[in-house]
C-alpha cells in the first residue's frame, strides 16, 4: 500500500448506527400533547409515514388507537403513559429517549378478526388487539350459543355476554371477569362469561389461537346485543365469528425489564 493511501475502512459495525427517526402522537388529554410538543422540540420529528418508530403518548386506549392506526405496517410502537393505568406503556421520562428506544425489547402481538352480522344480514369486519366481547342491550339477559370449529360446544349460554381475549387484553376486561391471565407467547385465547346465570358453574374455556369461534345470538330481536372489536361497536348483531389473524403482526416496545411478558406475570401475583 503506498504511504499516501489510507486503509479501507471496517464493516458497518464500525460505524456508528443513525439514531432512530421519531414521530410523536398524543392523545387529547393536555398532558400528552404537551408531552408531544416538548419532545418533538428535544428531538425533532418525521411524519408517521417516515418514521422508524412511532411514539405514542397517552393511555392504554390511545395505544389501541394508535395500533389500529398501523395495522399491517410492523413499524415498531414505543408508548409512553400520559394517561391513567398505561399497563401498555412504558414510564413517562423526557430524558434518553433515543438511548431507551434502541435497547428496548420487541413484543409482537396479533389481532382477532370479528365478522359480525346484525339481524337485517348485513356483516361488519373489525379487528381488536385486546378482545371481542358480546354484550346485551336491554335489562333482558342475552341467550347465546357457541361453537368451535362449527362444532356446538355450547348450546345456549344465559349470561350479560361472553368476550375472546387474546393474552394482551386477557389482562384487561377479561380478567375483571374472572377470566385466565395468559402468558404473552402462549399460542391460546380466553373464552369468558360476563355474569354467567346459566350454567351458573361454567367459567369459560381455553381454547388454541387457530379456533375459529361462533357466537350465535338465540332470540336477538326480544333480547338485542351488541358485538365489541376494541374500540368498534355493532348493535343488534345476530351472528359473531371471531378468529386471530396471526399473519398480520404488530411491533411494541418495551423498556428491558418491563416487557408485556414481565407485565402480564406480575398481574398473576399482584403486583
């Protein structure tokens, strides 16, 4: 090599990584968007559609806005709780932002799939990240019927509804209805009476995350209910078939030490 040539440089990993290209969204609650608009000042930001990560800021609820908005797009979600309960999310700190980002962990969560069909035919697809939940509308109990693979398990359920919890959300309504917390990696969903009356010992069951679930509702002009997908309501709904779609994956990231896997074993001992 002659003395005026200089050596090639190493690989990429010599060098160092571009920090990560942010976008910041926040709820309507005042905290969060003053939080939005001082971290956009600390570390700029890029339009959602050119970020690299997504930055929600808010509650538990606008997390679900916030992965329904960029459903099938895997950008990775990083939240930060300036809401209320905030089990989604990771501590609220303007500080080291990029540093907590790039050493976060990745949970890779999958949607439900809801067809619901009301009494006049017409049939709704939503998706929900936490649950489906079927609930009555009027002071009459609704009268439900369930099948697994278009096999009748349960003929008629006397009951305010029933809910299908993936792990994610089977911290969250459906464990305030006694339903199983399930680990975050466990391929399973929850099935779950809401104030079951009869059978009055049934529990609930659970099931593969391949089960393809049927809720027919017995009787839905006298006793009307309503179909739930997270944030997505349909009134007078006759007929709910639910399924995970496991081709289609959301990114979240979490603070090491507190992943959802973390979260959802400590909400078993009461922590």
């Amino acid at each position: 090599m002659a003395d005026d040539q200089q050596p090639e440089r190493g690989p990429a990993l010599d060098r160092p990584r571009p920090a990560p290209r942010l976008a910041f969204l926040a709820s309507n609650a005042p905290d969060a968007q003053l939080a939005a608009k001082r971290l956009t000042r600390f570390y700029g930001a890029e339009p959602p559609e050119t970020a690299d990560v997504i930055v929600a800021l808010g509650g538990d609820g606008f997390m679900l806005q916030t992965l329904h908005r960029f459903l099938g797009t895997e950008k990775p979600i990083y939240g930060m709780n300036r809401g209320s309960v905030g089990f989604l999310m990771n501590e609220f700190r303007e500080d080291g932002l990029i540093e907590r980002i790039v050493a976060a962990g990745r949970s890779v969560v999958h949607p439900l799939t809801m067809h619901a069909t009301d009494i006049r035919g017409r049939t709704i697809e939503a998706r929900a990240f936490n649950e489906v939940s079927l609930l009555r509308q009027s002071y009459q109990a609704a009268k439900l019927e369930i099948a697994i693979d278009d096999k009748i398990r349960l003929a008629e359920l006397v009951a305010d509804g029933v809910l299908v919890a993936t792990p994610t959300g089977s911290t969250a309504y459906n464990f305030s209805v006694n339903g199983p917390i399930l680990p975050l990696n466990a391929p399973l969903l929850a099935l779950t009476p809401i104030s079951a009356f009869r059978p009055r010992h049934w529990r609930g069951a659970i099931l593969p995350d391949t089960a393809r679930i049927t809720i027919r509702v017995r009787e839905p002009d006298k006793r009307p209910v309503a179909a739930v997908a997270d944030h997505f309501e349909q009134r007078d709904t006759a007929e709910v078939v639910v399924g995970m779609e496991r081709e289609v994956n959301l990114v979240m990231l979490h603070d090491p030490g507190h992943s959802l896997e973390e979260r959802i074993l400590n909400e078993q001992f009461g922590h």
